[in-house]
C-alpha cells in the first residue's frame, strides 16, 4: 500500500519511518541537526510551506499535509491488516 503524501507524490508503507510536524522538527537543535545533515535526502513536495516531514528508508518528503492527515491515511491500511 502506498501512503499518498502531495500531487502525484506518494511512498510505500513499508519504507516509512516516521511523520513530524515541520514546525517542531525545526524548533529543535536535534531536528535541526537531522535535516541539515541529511539535506541531500530532503524533497520539497510543499512550495516552500512544509507542515510536516515524512521520514523514509530513502529521503525526507516535506510536505503541505499536516500530521494529523498523514496520520490517518497511514492509520486506513493498517486497519485493513
């Protein structure tokens, strides 16, 4: 299943790691540090305006998506299971 993050951008939920609020990620000298190290990881999917960040075993999406939407769409496969 696939976990559909901005336009025609989505990932598979296997390769997902973890969804974090933009804002706190970046509020963070730890966030920060992670973001900066991996900057050639990071896709901007949000114009510029991320609400969250997506973690997968192969980048960081910044999407326009809040956590709470992610959530719940990631949340609908995995009651299906």
């Amino acid at each position: 299943m696939f976990l559909h993050l901005e336009g025609d951008n989505s990932i598979r939920l296997q390769d997902l790691v973890s969804i974090h609020a933009y804002r706190e990620m970046c509020g963070s000298k730890d966030g920060k540090r992670f973001l900066s190290e991996n900057r050639e990881a990071v896709k901007d999917l949000s114009g510029g305006r991320p609400k969250s960040a997506v973690v997968t075993t192969d980048g960081i999406y910044l999407s326009k998506l809040s956590v709470d939407t992610l959530y719940k769409r990631s949340q609908a496969f995995f009651h299906r299971l």
